[in-house]
C-alpha cells in the first residue's frame, strides 16, 4: 500500500509540475498581447489544465448549481477558505475568466510565483499602502471584463475547528465599488487532499457549490456590514450543512460574525 501510495503521489506532483512548464509556456508567448487577451489564453490554460489534471489524478469536482452562474457574465465569486487546494479547486470549477487576490509570500515560490505574479494580484497584507494599491489593481482589471475571486476570511485555519473564521470588509467594499453581483461558494472536501496542507496527496472527492448571486447595484460602503453578515451566515449554514468534519453543528447556535 505504500508503495503504490508512492507512486500515485509522485505521478500526481509530476503531472502537476509539466501543467506548471506548460503554463509558464503559454504566459511567456502571450505576455506580447493586450493584458486582457494575454489572462483570458493563460487562464483558460490553466482551468482546462486543472482540470485534466484532476481528472487523471483521481481528483473529482463535483459543481452543483452551476446554473446559478454565466460564464460570460462578470461576477466577484466570495468562497471558504479551508486550505491550500483552494485555488487550484476554484480555478478548475469556475468557468468564468477572473482575478484573484492572493498572499505576496507566494511570489517567492518557485515556477508557481511566476504564474501567480501574472494571474492574481498580490498584496502585503500587513502594508496598507500596498493593500490600498492591490485593491486598484483588481479594480483595473474588473473593468476590463474581468470576474473576481476573494476569500474574505483572508487566510485558513491550521485545524478544522469552527466552520468560518471572521470575514473582512475588503471583498464587500471591492464588490460595492465595482457593482457586481456577488455570487457566494462553498468549497467542501478540499482537506482531504493534502491533510494538513502537506503531501502525501490523496484521490478524493470535491464539491464546489454556488449560491444564488447577491446584487450589490446602489449598495454603498454604508451597506458592507449588513452584506458582509448575510454572506457570512449564508456560507456558514452552507458548510455546517454538507462539510462532514461539521456535521456536528447542524441544528445548533453557530458563532455570530465578528
């Protein structure tokens, strides 16, 4: 069982690691282009790629309520937040073309920073003068045509021990400021890829489940504490509802927003 277990993991990170040369490929012959024409190629590279990754891998995305969704449309997608595999999940479930906002440490990975450098925005959080400046960079590409994806609880906790840390303002305020509607996401299973963020992988299953959008249209920055709470306890009731690990919460008093 360990050896096959080996193997399956060394399969899957090889897989991975030719996506990842395959990407850099496609970011550096098209970096010539408009930047808009030059995310739409790479990213749909990389939504195709991860897919057939996961597919080959014995990874299945489940997507329910896709409907909810155009992809042709522009959306800010607001998700869980519950490891690693979150970005990698969210980018081959949703269809959409977006930006994401992402951590300044992960610049330094090696391949992977490359590519998240030209895909995401990536913000210092603990400099508000750069977190000022990544908000207008994910401003600057929504306006051209762009979706968003934010993980308003910013980061993830090391242990599965509530639901939902507390969710931010900023991805309220971003929503409002462009007047997009929100499109709220639950991402259920992504644990069971890496436990505890770490290899060994193993095959799983994920759920990515949309929600009914949110219009934001006349909303103001009065209004992000009232929309910030109903999300919050829209994606909470979600996750208590189909992640196992919190099953144990059905039918009780969650924790209020912070």
């Amino acid at each position: 069982m360990f050896f096959v277990r080996f193997l399956y993991n060394v399969w899957a990170v090889m897989l991975f690691g030719l996506l990842v040369l395959k990407a850099m490929l496609v970011a550096f012959v098209t970096s010539w282009l408009p930047e808009k024409t030059h995310l739409r190629y790479l990213l749909k590279f990389c939504q195709y790629g991860l897919r057939v990754w996961a597919g080959l891998t014995g990874v299945k995305i489940n997507v329910v309520n896709s409907h909810y969704v155009d992809p042709e449309k522009q959306y800010v997608f607001i998700a869980n937040h519950t490891a690693n595999g979150d970005v990698v999940i969210m980018t081959a479930a949703i269809k959409n073309i977006f930006v994401g906002l992402g951590k300044k440490e992960v610049e330094n990975m090696p391949f992977l920073g490359y590519l998240f450098k030209r895909v995401c925005v990536l913000v210092d959080r603990k400099d508000p003068e750069d977190r000022r400046r990544s908000v207008e960079a994910v401003k600057k590409r929504a306006s051209q045509g762009l979706s968003v994806t934010l993980f308003p609880e910013g980061t993830f906790a090391d242990e599965a021990t509530v639901p939902l840390l507390p969710f931010h303002s900023g991805a309220f305020r971003i929503a409002i400021d462009l007047q997009l509607p929100i499109v709220p996401m639950v991402l259920v299973g992504v644990r069971s890829l890496l436990t505890n963020n770490k290899l060994p992988m193993h095959p799983c299953t994920i759920t990515c489940i949309y929600t009914p959008p949110i219009n934001t249209a006349g909303l103001t920055h009065d209004d992000v504490p009232a929309l910030k709470e109903q999300i919050f306890k829209r994606i909470e009731a979600m996750v208590i509802e189909h992640e196992p690990l919190f099953k144990h919460l059905k039918n009780k008093e969650t924790q209020p927003i912070a």
